[in-house]
C-alpha cells in the first residue's frame, strides 16, 4: 500500500515523515519512514499481505539535527565561517548522543563533540561530522521538539485477487437439463462446469436456489398469474418447504449442491450465490416472524411495491420493525450459513432498496471474520446511491456499462470510473446483458453486435460477466418496447439446447479470457488510458502495466453493421518507442502481426469476420544484426 | 451563498433538506429549505450581506406524510384500489394535526380525518387531501422520524468587494520627489495621487514607510557596504528614531501620511502598507527586547539567512522564542496600530517565513474586529506553502504569472487556479513585475512585451498590480545573469523623470482599468475559459458573465516581436447565437467593429500597434427592419 501526502512546514527547517500503520485491531502502530518525492509530496509504504482491514495515519516533525548539520554544509562550500555555527550544535550532538545506541556510534559522537570543545579547525571537523552524520544515523535518530500527528485514521480495505479480477458465467441451474422438458438439477450443471472452465470463467453464478412460493406465483412473461406447472421466479424465496437456507428440492440436495462447488473448484472456478433478502407470501418466516414485515390496516401483507410497480409474489422485510435486531441477526446467519457451506461470493439483490445501515453492519461483520468474502451489488440505481454501497462494503458493483454505447459514452463514463475519486472506492463489474437486462444494442438483429458488447466489457474492466445461455444464442427478443427479455427465464423452465449454442461466441469467450489471463494488463481496470483515432466508430484505448512501460492496446470497431478505418495513435512515448523505430504489433485476438512505424497506424475492422485488435506492442523487432549469421 | 449537496436516502421515500447557517459569533441557527436539482444533488442558499465568517452545515429527513401521499396519488392515477392506503394514513394526519397552527388548517385535517374514519370514497377523498397537502404545507410541517445531522460545522468567509477586484499601483514614495536629487516626501506623493487615479488604480501600495536600519545598511545594488547617502532598504525597518509604529522621518510625519490616505479616498483609491515582520540590528525592538531574537554562541545577533544567501541588514524575529507571547501580541499591534490610522490593506512580505500558525493566529483576531481588512501574501514559495496560507486566512496571493508566458504555461496554470479546489480559497493576484522580479520575458528589449504582461495580468485576473515606474519607462536592465533590476530602486533614490514615462503605456493602463471597471466580466477571475484557435502564439478566452449569457472575448498575441493571425473560436452557442446568424464584435481595447459569422473568425495582432482585442460580443446586430422606415 503506497501513501502519498503533501507535507511542509513554513521555514526552510528540514522535515522527516513517518507512516504509521497497522492491521484493524491491532494496538500497537508500526512505523516506516516517508521519502520526499518532488513539490512537497512524500511516500510510504506499508505491507498489506493478507485480505482485511488496516489503518494507518502520518506524522510528521522537523528535524533538528539535519537542519543544523545541512545549513553547515552549505554554508561550509560557499566558504563562510562555521565556527560560532559549528559550536551552536553541541547541544544537539550532546541530545542524540543520549539517543543512540553504543553500538551504533556513540563513540563517535562523544569524540566529535569533544574535539569541537576543543577548538578543532572547522575544516578539520567537517570530514568526522559527514561520517557520522550520514543519512542513515540522521533518519535514525531524528532530533524533534513537536510531532505534528495527522488527525484522523485512514483505513485501506483489502480483498483477494479475484475481487479486482473476475469473470462471472450466469446460470440458472434448473435450466441445466440436458433433457428437454425437465426441471434441471445440481447433477446437470456438473456436466456443464468442464466446459465453462474452458472458456475461462472463474465465477459460476446462480439465481437464487431456494425454494420458490406458491402464492401470487408470477407465470410466463411476469404474468400475475400462473399455471400449475409454471416454476415461479426464483427471486420469489420461500415457501412451505423452506427459505433462504433450503433448496429447492427439484435442484436436488446440499449435498447435490456441494458437489457443485467441489466440481467448480476442481476446474478453477468459484460459485457466487444470490443473496436476496425479500420472501415469497408462504415463506416460513412470515408466518414464524409476522413481526419482520409490514401488515396493511386490511390484515394482508403489504408486497413489494414501487407505485404504481407491484410485486406481488414478493414482500419485503421491514428493516426498521421494532424487531429489528432479531431480523438483522437472522439475515446475518443465512450469509453465515451458506459461508459455512463453502460460498465465498455473493450477488446481492436490490441492495439499495435496503438500508444502507444495514448493509455497512452486515459487510463490516462478515468480513471481519471472512476477509475473503466478496459482495456484488446489483444496484441498479442512482449513482450517487451506487458509489455509497461501495463506501459502505461492497466489493464490486454493477454498473451502466449496459447502456454506454457510443465513443463519447464509454470514455465519459469510464473516466468517471478510473480516473475521479470514485477508483478509490469503487468497483465496476460491466455486464453486456443480465436476466433483467436486454439492451436496446443487442436487441438489434445483428450478431456481431454481441461480439463487440462482449469485448468491450472484458477488455475495459477487469471484472465483467455475462448472463450466458441466451447471450451464446444471440438471442435478442425483447418484451416490445422495453428491456427486458421476451419469455424471460425469470419466469419459465428453459431447455437451452445445446446446439443452438454459436460456436463463434464460445471461442470468443475462451480466447478473450485466454488473453486476460495472460495478459496482467487485462487484471486492472484503472490502468486504461484513451488514445486518439478520428473515426467515432473506433475505440482505441491502452492498458498499462503497473511501471506505465509495457502497453496492450484495443481497438475495437463500435459498430455491428458496416467495417470501419482510421488511423489509431500508439503512446509511443510512454512505450520508449522513438518515432521513427519500426515495432511489432501482435494481435492476441486475431492473430496477425503488424510491422508498424510512427505515432498513427492504420486500421481496418470488419465486424462481421471480427471487431477488434488486442495488440501487444512489442518495442524490439528482430534485426539482421541479431541473427547468428550476420557476423 | 450557495450550497450544493448529494442527499439520498435507501429505498424510495420523500426526502427533506434543510441548510442551516449563521454568522459566527450567533448561537442561533437560522434555518432554511433546499430544494432538489438533479441526480440528488440539492442546493440552498443563505444571504452574506456583510463581511465576516459565515458557519452553515446541513440536515436531511424522510417526510413520512409526503411519502404517504405521493405514493396514492401514483396508485390513484394507475387505477389501484387505494382504500386500504388511505386508511393507513389517519395516523401521520394525526400526528401532523398536533403540530399545526389553528389558523393554518387545523380544521381541514380535523375533517379530512373525520370522512377517512366514516369510510368516505376514496375518489371522494382525493380533492380535499390535495387542497390541505399541497407542496406549502408539506414543507411547513413534515413528519419525520430522525434527522440525519451533517456532522462538520462548514465555513465561509465573505470578503468586501475590493477583496477580489484591484488593481494595485507600487510606488517608493521616497522616489516621489518632483526635484531632482531629493528625497521624496508624502507632500510629493499628493501631487501623484491624481493622475495615478486617472489611470483607474484602486490601491496605492507603499513598500515599507518606517525608520530605516543604519547598521549593515545595504548599498547599491545590494552591496554588503554601503556610503553615507545610500538610503538603504525600505525592508530594513527600524533604527534609533523608531520602528514599525514610525515613519521615516525624511518622509514626513503621520499627518502628512494621513493627508496621501485621505486624499487617495477622495480619489477613489486606497492606500496598502507593507507589513513586514523583521528587523535592521538597530531596531529598538532588539535593545528592548532582546528575547524576541535569536543570539549566536559568539554573543552576536542571528541575522537572516537561507544558506548560503545571507541579509545581514535584516534579523529575523524568533517566533518560536519562549516569550513568543508577548512578541505576537507587539505585532498584533503593529497591524492595528496602522488599522487605526486608516489603512485597511496590507502586503505581508515573506509570510512563508513565518509559521504557519502564527498568521492564523493574527488574521483570525484581526477580522473578527475589522473584516473589512485585506492581507496580500507575498508567498513567492513552493505552491502547497502558497495554498496554506489562503487556507489559513490572506485575501489575495502573489502567484507564479510572473513566470508564465508561454499558451501552455498560461493555460495550465489559471486551469489550476480557476478550476481545481485551488479556487475555493485561493484569490490569485496577476504581477509582470514587482521591485525584487523583472522576468525575462521583460528583459528582452523589446516594448510590446510590457503592452502584453500588462493585458494579460489585467484581463486573465481580477486582481493584478505592477511596480509602476520602471514599468512605465520600458526599464528592462536586469542584474546580468538573474531576474532583477540592475540599480534597484529597494536600495537607492530614484528620481523618475515624467518625461521618461511612455504615454503610450499610461494610456493602455487607463484604457484596460476602465474596460475592467465598467464590464463585470472581468471582475472576476474563476469565470474564465480558454477557447482554440490554431496558433500559439495566440491566446484566446472569454470572460462569462455569472448567468452565462454574456462574454467578452479576450485575444491576445503572445509574440512580443512579429504579428501573428489566427481563427478564433467563439463560444456560440452559450451565447444564444446560431452558427448562421451574424453578430458584432465590439473592440474595448481597439476601438474596432467586426461584422462575424459562424464559430471561427480571423484575427490578426501587431504587437508593435496593439497587441490584443477585447471584443464585447454583441448578439444583435442591427437589421433593416429594426428602422422606422422599413414599414
């Protein structure tokens, strides 16, 4: 963790910084010394090698010891008398010899100030002085009135790796069937997690996999009414068998559902689990906890509502019942519950309609016992709401990437992401299409359009995911008018066949998550930087690796329908690359190599053969004079 | 004042706002509503009628009753049966019935009551409840639970109107003297006082006015030795006649002073001291107070020095001495003792030697009895020292355009300054020159280089001042090799001639003061954009007036040597102007009228006749059909 602070004092008087640091709960502080940068910016750096919390505060003093010593120095080479400057540090060389350690100098100390009291010829002192009073002694051994302490505790939480890096596979594990017309199970998916892991996913996520209510069951198409044989949505939780800690038992078992996790951790892919904290009408706890929800003058229950928006297969916990405590516990132990099931990764409903309050106390609490525990928020809202539920704990969140389309809007939008205050504290997670979510972009019937969304999440953030059966079929049939998805997998049993799958995604998926892989470029998303091409159909962008020396560049062709050129510019300059050096630009996405010269270079993308360059700038081409042979 | 704020709540209720502000000193909040603008930002406004401190923070609630209400009036429009909703709504009317007046409705509620609990028609209901729960009422008397508390005290201070529009004038006044070979006196500087009025300053700035140090009295050109005619540097204060409470006795005495204060009033200026907290070796302050310095072990006084530069006609005071409490008090009192006398302005030399703290201290006490008062920081340091001490409270800074000359280092810089949080507290003020600085921009022998620093400080900022008589007379001899005057006035008698003066550049300094002082647009300084045009020699910008609707044009040729031409941008559409619509661009500075069309127009600028346009942008032109005739 590095740390930056401007730190002065008025005067000319030499200043020392320390950065104090510790992990949350710890006492005692560690300290580390601050350097001066440039313009009055100091850093330090403290270790973080574990998921958690720490804190860490500044001080910072003026030393008194290399004052002095310095002004003798220069004062000494512009040849001004020192001696009445020489003596005037006694007591200061007398002060930080009761500081220092025998071992480490005293000796020398004591003899210099006796030969200063004796009268010694400056010029014959300033040699012993500057072997004393060399950087490391003066940073050791500081002499300070006042400290100045920083007044607050600043706090750096820390996650794992995959919460910065992330590519999440969406499924509804009932729709896993490789038998048409039936009701998929936990053994279904296992057969589906090989191919998943090789198109490179690391995140396998479920919707809710809790039994489903009865009453005010929604049918085909959000229909307020259902059929008998129509499943329900699985947002609806609850019903006479269970809630939020059962199964739905047409899944199959925990035990079922553990050999999911066991499978998908043998092929290098974690399980996320939907946390939604809402209850169908015959949920257990309404009848159990009547106290936990809101009850109409008229004796029902009150749903979930959004006038004049109704979900009457769902009702809502009232967070601020009386009972609150109770009701807050409760929801604290179903995250336990599934933790202790092995689930580390949770997709968050609707987070913001809940209080935020809760969320920071619920975060706060899981993960001080599982620092590893990572919280997706699925707020959709707005973003003023969106950047708080990151301040108060989540690890990543959704974002409106689903709806930036054009140039202008994916370089607004990401350099309010990466570039304000907000990459401080929050962490976007670009999904192209979610079960709520059909863009009007992919709704157009036009296929390379799914390709392009694709590339652009995986490619622009680090953490992007896909809701995937219908994406691997182009589908692009929505309710007309809106965003959503005509017969919604929300609200009926799919039998995704295999076959219909296009070939050409999956390989997209593999060899985009192939890249990202292997490219450390791809497992940032703050280190993105736009470059200029004067076509507004062309993105080009670059991302730097963490000394800003080695670059990828993307360039990605924005529309589905027509093949479009420009001239894209290479930071050559950041790259050591003088202009008129050839070097090599090799497409990890298509596979050609370019011979290139120059700031600007000519592309050409046709999207329907394929949208994009992912380019490795190589610096060296291979020269004649670097073959054996040429000597 | 306005604030703006991001209020939001979780979940989908009716927030309130309220900005709560007071003078400090009041205990008493006055209270007043904010209203929402967009994307939850809010914004209030409370009036500073008069300069001082200003406290406000903030507090926001969920309004039950508006809540209530606004979510049956959305069922109501979609056509849901909303008897239930009603009912459950007798509570909070209730609740809002104790809290309102009797002649405020008191009776309407009571009834709306009375027909709720009879089972009235809910579409009977509605028209009398949207008569009683207009927006009027909802504001008076909302219900709510708990207030959330902004949690910091914010402050603002107001300033008079001075504060951030002046134009300052620097004259030694012992150089006043209309004779040759005399020391000038006040009595001369009346006989100034109106031409440089007629040039449209409005401060008259005097480098120090008191006794002047005799012992290591500096000589000519700074030299360590000096005759028995030097006059030594006004910034050598003190000797056996006085010190910072006494004039210089060649000068006059304080009624002459008095008589330059008011008769500067009388010509709409005001007259700025120098405030300069050090001493010559000779000052009383040192025989009286020997405590208040710092002494070497050989017995001697320790005069400045920032090694290796030595001022040995100067001894700093030792602010951090044990006795610090009575030294800080006699300087409180320098300030007010001149306070007293009429000056209300100070140039404070050197802040950035002083701590931090000390300035704090006395700028706080000094404003809380006098607001009115204004302290220049002459803060020629390292910019985070320069941006403290605003914080810590000077009205005005010196700043780093001396050394900007350049379109990048110009725009740059006032980006820095006019659009980072730098201009919440920073009020830039624009010097080509001062006695210690002539830039190497005006060393060049060359006359137009004078014309354009002076455009350029006197339109980029609302604030500026120039060290008038070398300025008027085109003086660019500078000491060979650095960036000041060759036969520096701080160390001589200078008898400027009137003849010396170019007219030429009085009559720019009385052209551009009036053009500033009857167009608003440049009595502000944050108010400023840079617009393109494809030359860099050219600098183009406008000054907006505060609604955005209004703008001067601001062209300048940076080249001091050759005439330069350009396309121009001009900010049309802010200016409500079709790009097919002509319009007419009025030149203050020139005289000019330009009949122009579309976003870009050419511009042409001799240095060596004017080297800038200041264009009041006229939208309406004069039609034929705007005359009597037409018809």
């Amino acid at each position: 963790m590095r740390v930056n602070a401007d730190i002065f004092a008025d005067g000319h008087d030499q200043v020392m910084a320390n950065l104090l640091f510790r992990k949350r709960g710890n006492k005692e502080w560690q300290k580390t010394g601050m350097k001066f940068l440039v313009n009055d910016l100091w850093q330090g750096e403290f270790p973080v090698n574990e998921p958690g919390i720490y804190e860490y505060t500044l001080e910072a003093m003026v030393d008194h010891l290399s004052t002095w010593w310095k002004d003798i120095q220069k004062k000494a080479e512009s040849g001004n008398d020192i001696t009445v400057d020489i003596k005037s540090g006694i007591s200061l060389l007398a002060e930080s010899a009761l500081k220092v350690k025998e071992t480490d100098k005293k000796g020398a100390i004591q003899q210099l100030i006796a030969l200063i009291q004796k009268g010694e010829q400056p010029e014959r002192l300033i040699k012993p002085m500057g072997e004393l009073l060399d950087n490391e002694f003066l940073q050791k051994y500081p002499l300070q009135n006042h400290i100045t302490q920083y007044p607050n505790i600043l706090r750096v939480t820390v996650d794992r790796e995959r919460a910065g890096f992330s590519s999440w596979y969406e499924i509804f594990p009932r729709s896993c069937s490789a038998e048409q017309c039936c009701h998929g199970t936990f053994r279904d998916c296992l057969s589906k997690i090989p191919e998943i892991a090789q198109m490179g996913f690391n995140i396998l996520y479920f919707p809710p996999i809790h039994p489903i209510g009865e009453i005010h069951r929604k049918g085909k198409n959000n229909s307020v009414t259902s059929n008998a044989d129509d499943p329900g949505s699985p947002w609806a939780i609850g019903n006479q068998k269970g809630g939020h800690m059962s199964i739905h038992s047409q899944l199959g078992n925990l035990s079922d559902f553990q050999q999911v996790i066991k499978k998908a951790k043998e092929h290098g892919m974690e399980v996320a689990l939907d946390l939604a904290f809402q209850c169908s009408p015959d949920h257990p706890y309404v009848r159990e906890h009547p106290e936990w929800f809101r009850w109409r003058l008229d004796g029902t229950i009150q749903y979930a509502e959004n006038p004049p928006k109704k979900y009457e297969d769902i009702v809502p916990f009232n967070f601020e019942t009386e009972h609150w405590q109770s009701l807050w516990e409760e929801l604290k132990n179903i995250v336990l519950f599934w933790i202790k099931k092995g689930i580390k990764i949770f997709r968050v409903d609707n987070p913001h309609t809940k209080p935020f309050i809760f969320w920071e106390w619920l975060i706060a609490l899981i993960k001080e016992e599982y620092p590893e525990v990572i919280f997706l928020a699925e707020a959709f809202t707005r973003p003023k709401v969106m950047y708080r539920l990151a301040k108060l704990g989540f690890t990543q969140s959704y974002t409106y990437f689903t709806w930036r389309n054009t140039k202008q809007e994916l370089t607004e939008y990401l350099a309010e992401l990466t570039q304000s205050k907000v990459k401080e504290y929050f962490r976007p997670n670009f999904w192209p299409n979610t079960p709520d979510i059909l863009s009007e972009y992919l709704q157009a019937d036009n296929q390379p359009a799914f390709m392009i969304r694709f590339i652009l999440a995986a490619t622009l953030s680090s953490n992007y995911g896909i809701y995937a059966p219908p994406y691997e079929r182009f589908i692009n049939q929505s309710v007309p008018g809106k965003e959503e998805y005509h017969n919604s997998e929300k609200y009926e049993l799919k039998n995704w066949l295999p076959e219909e799958v296009k070939e050409s995604t999956r390989e997209l998926f593999a060899t985009i998550n192939r890249i990202r892989e292997k490219n450390i470029e791809f497992q940032k998303t703050n280190n993105i930087r736009f470059l200029p091409v004067e076509n507004n159909q062309l993105l080009n962008f670059a991302k730097f690796n963490e000394e800003q020396t080695d670059a990828i560049l993307v360039v990605i062709n924005l529309d589905p329908h027509y093949t479009q050129s420009g001239w894209v510019k290479i930071p050559l300059y950041e790259l050591g690359i003088s202009p008129d050096q050839s070097f090599l630009a090799q497409d990890l996405l298509g596979g050609g190599q370019y011979i290139w010269q120059g700031e600007f270079n000519y592309v050409e993308l046709n999207p329907h053969i394929l949208p994009a360059h992912i380019l490795r700038i190589r610096k060296h081409l291979k020269k004649e004079n670097q073959f054996d042979y040429f000597s």
